[in-house]
C-alpha cells in the first residue's frame, strides 16, 4: 500500500566557504489510477466481486438470448 505523503529527497548544497547544506525537495506522488483502485477493492472483496460478475454475464447473456427469440423471423 503506498503512502499518500511526498517523499522528501535531500540535496546538498554547496556554498562558497565550501561548507555543505542540505535542501529537502518534496516529489510528490502520482495518485493511484482507477484500474489499480479497482483491482485493489476486487481482490479485498473476492466473493461479492465473484457474485456480481455471475449476476453481470447471467444477465447479460439472459438479455441476448432473449433479443434473439424475440427478432427471431
């Protein structure tokens, strides 16, 4: 699981007494893509996930049957 907070990278910086500092850069982090999201959820939530795909094709599959008796010649 990713942390939603930015990464902080720290870059020397060197002055003219030659003494080093360090600057933090902040890089922020791209957010999760909604395939990914919903891929997560899938699999955290197996069973219902599984029910709802039957109950999709069973009624997917129901409705073409059906439009084809009824344009049947």
């Amino acid at each position: 699981m990713t942390d939603s907070t930015p990464q902080r990278i720290e870059e020397p910086d060197i002055t003219l007494d030659g003494a080093a500092e360090t600057d933090t850069v902040e890089i922020p982090q791209p957010q999760d893509s909604y395939v990914k999201l919903a891929m997560r959820n899938m699999v955290r939530k197996g069973r219902q996930s599984l029910w709802h795909f039957f109950l999709t094709t069973v009624g997917l599959v129901g409705l073409l049957v059906g439009l084809a008796y009824l344009t049947k010649p």
